[in-house]
C-alpha cells in the first residue's frame, strides 16, 4: 500500500533521503519551502518514500515491497497522469535511489512506458572561493547588457521575453512575488529583449541551485559562462556556500559551462523519464532510437504514436 506522509511527520523520511543531498529540492520539500505531497509505504515507520516537486520526482528506499511497488503504479496512472494531462504538463523526471530501483520502477510503470536516461550532477563550494572563477565583465561584447533579476527589470514592459522569464521564475517558486522575496538570479539584455538569465533555484539554508538558459541565437559566445560567474558573484554577497548543477548527459553544452565556471563533477545517475501524452511518448521512443542508429526499432516506435493519433 501507499500512503500520503502528514507534514509534522517528514522527519520520519528524513534519514531515507540523505542518500538523495544532492538534489536540493528534497531538502526544500522537507524543510517547508516547497509545499507538495510525500508518499510512503508505512506511516509510523517508513523504509520508502516519493516525493515531488512538480516535474521532478524523488523515490528512495528498498524495492522490496510489492504492494508498495503495485501502488506505485497505481498512483501513477489513476493520479498523476490525469491531473498532468489535465493541467497541460509535457514530461516527468524521476530520480531514485538506490540503483536497483531502475527494474523495479521500469515493471511498476510499464504501460506508460517510461525510458531510462542520464543525468550528470555538479557542485561548486562556495566556501573554497573568495570570488568568482572569472571575470563576467571580460566576457560581454558591446550592446549586451547584464542586468539584476529585480522589480525594476520586471517593469520594463517593453522587454521582449519578459513573460518567459516571469514564467522561469515561477517554474519552482510560487510566484514572481515569492521568487523576488526568496531567490535571485540575473538575465542579458540585448536590443530591448532579454536573450538569457541564470536563477537560483531550491534556496535552502547556505545552497541553491542553478537554472540557465539562452536564447539560440546567442549561444556558444562564452554568455551563459558571463550569467554563471555574475550568478556566483551574488551567491558569494549573499552567503550562499554552495551551489548545485545538473543536466543531461548528452546535454554537452551544459555541462561544458558548468565546468567552465569551476563546477565539479559529483555523480552521474540514472533516471526515468516519459511524456504524459501516450503518442508524443511513443515519438520520443522513435527519436532515442533514431539517434543511435536503430532505424528498424525507431521506425516500430513511430509507426505505433502515428497510429495512435
């Protein structure tokens, strides 16, 4: 069976996820500052938990309960689904821990047919740099302006991009007002538009993490380094002690910013992922297979999402 953890019990779960610290949201979720649902398999003594933070989900524990693995699935498609599909949701991440698990949530979620990727996550210790890695100042051409993530910013009504960014801020906080009172972060600005911003996200205590992105037409000219190192430049005035990264695996630019701007490598893990949407699913099955040269099993998948509609 599977049960929805009461809010003065989370500490109950707490000695479960410290095998999960590096994905700050669970510390948020447990600490209060993320407000969502935590599932497991026995109330009064829990040896699983899930939990969420919107897209993200995060299982812990053995997977050895049957009842609990049934219920697993269960949740997932009498529940989640629906409200996802319901509230226009795209995909799931879901995290877990120990390995072991990948078989188990693979059966458990079968007839949503989940696949399994990579993720790479990095760290920056904050307490081992007086500054940044870099200068951000070096690193701007003429016209491209770095600006504070900021009521004023957010005045500007004229910004082109403006309610993308007001959407990111709001992809972990509750609103621009809860974003604005909690986190921090700064964009670029270019010719009245904004072509990329670095938020933190998850702040909890000393840490946060990163969220980053820029605009296509402005990638591979050392800005997302610029937004990281000025990003780093305000976690340091604000006390932040460390910082959190992660990414694809095959996300290579990603991951080459991040070592650019002093991250290291702390893990690499695997994860479950699919669509909620079963033809858009079965496409992007078509797609993996694709992309490693599998054309007949590509083609298998392709074929079953066109015939689906």
């Amino acid at each position: 069976m599977i049960y929805e953890l009461p809010r003065e019990a989370y500490g109950r779960v707490r000695p479960l996820f410290q095998r999960m610290d590096e994905h700050l949201a669970v510390s948020a979720i447990l600490n209060g500052a993320i407000v969502t649902n935590i599932w497991v398999d026995d109330l009064a003594c829990p040896r699983i938990a899930l939990t969420r933070s919107k897209s993200r989900f995060y299982l812990t524990g053995v997977n050895d309960n049957a009842a609990f693995n049934a219920a697993l699935g269960a949740l997932f498609r009498e529940t989640i689904y629906p409200q996802a599909l319901a509230s226009g949701d795209a995909m799931y991440v879901l995290h877990y821990a120990p390995e072991c698990w990948e078989q188990t949530l693979s059966e458990a979620l079968s007839d949503k047919q989940p696949m399994v990727g990579r993720y790479q996550v990095y760290s920056l210790d904050l307490a081992q740099h007086a500054a940044p890695p870099g200068d951000w100042r070096t690193l701007l051409p003429d016209g491209i302006v770095l600006r504070q993530v900021d009521r004023e910013l957010l005045a500007e009504e004229g910004l082109a991009h403006l309610d993308d960014l007001r959407e990111e801020m709001c992809s972990e906080r509750a609103s621009v007002d809860d974003f604005l009172a909690q986190s921090f972060g700064v964009c670029l600005v270019h010719q009245d538009a904004i072509i990329g911003w670095c938020l933190s996200e998850y702040n909890t205590d000393d840490r946060c993490e990163i969220g980053i992105a820029t605009d296509e037409a402005y990638r591979r000219r050392g800005l997302a380094t610029a937004m990281t190192w000025a990003f780093i430049e305000q976690a340091l005035a604000r006390g932040v002690r460390r910082i959190g990264w992660d990414c694809w695996a095959n996300n290579v630019a990603s991951s080459a910013t991040a070592r650019k701007a002093g991250f290291m490598r702390v893990a690499d893990q695997s994860v479950l992922f699919a669509y909620y949407d079963k033809a858009e699913n079965l496409a992007v099955h078509g797609d993996v297979a694709l992309g490693k040269g599998q054309y007949a099993e590509a083609l298998h998948w392709l074929e079953q999402s066109l015939a689906t509609g």
